[in-house]
C-alpha cells in the first residue's frame, strides 16, 4: 500500500456498514481535489497535513451541492453491492 491509500479503502468499509453520509461520499469521490487544496493550504499557512485536509474538505463539502450528494448517497445506499463492485477496480 501507498502513502496516501489508506482514504481508497476507508469508504469501502462506511458503505459495509450501513449508512452512508452525503459528506462521506463526497470526500471519498473529490480525494483529488482535497488534496490539492490542502496542499495549498499547508504551503500558503503552515498547518500541519491534517488540520489543512480537514479544512479543505470543509471548504469544498461548503461550496459542494448538498442536495445532489445526499440525492446520491441514498442511490449508493439502496444499490450497495454495484457501488462496492464498481470501487474495487480503481
């Protein structure tokens, strides 16, 4: 395993459990762009990786259409097993 893979299998196993959140999925499908936004912030303010990255996540779940993910997050609830099959090829 990577650095940084450890987000990949993380989600698997919120959806396993049952209840999936709109904030969840969300995080889970923009990793790229967290990313790169906490990267700017650790740079532009010298916070540490994990203050930046839950900061960026915050920012964009703010800016983020609310309505779809929670829309898409109860999609992915009622059809867990095509979601589950459809992450583990990445």
């Amino acid at each position: 395993m990577k650095a940084g893979d450890s987000q990949t299998h993380v989600f698997p196993l919120a959806v396993l459990s049952g209840k999936i959140l709109p904030r969840q999925l969300f995080i889970y499908e923009n990793q790229d762009i967290i990313k790169k936004t906490y990267l700017k912030i650790c740079s532009q303010t010298g916070k540490p990786g994990g203050a930046a990255r839950q900061q960026a996540a915050k920012m964009l779940w703010d800016d983020a259409d609310q309505a779809e993910w929670k829309e898409r997050a109860e999609e992915v609830q009622n059809d867990i097993s095509s979601y589950v099959c459809s992450i583990s090829v990445k």
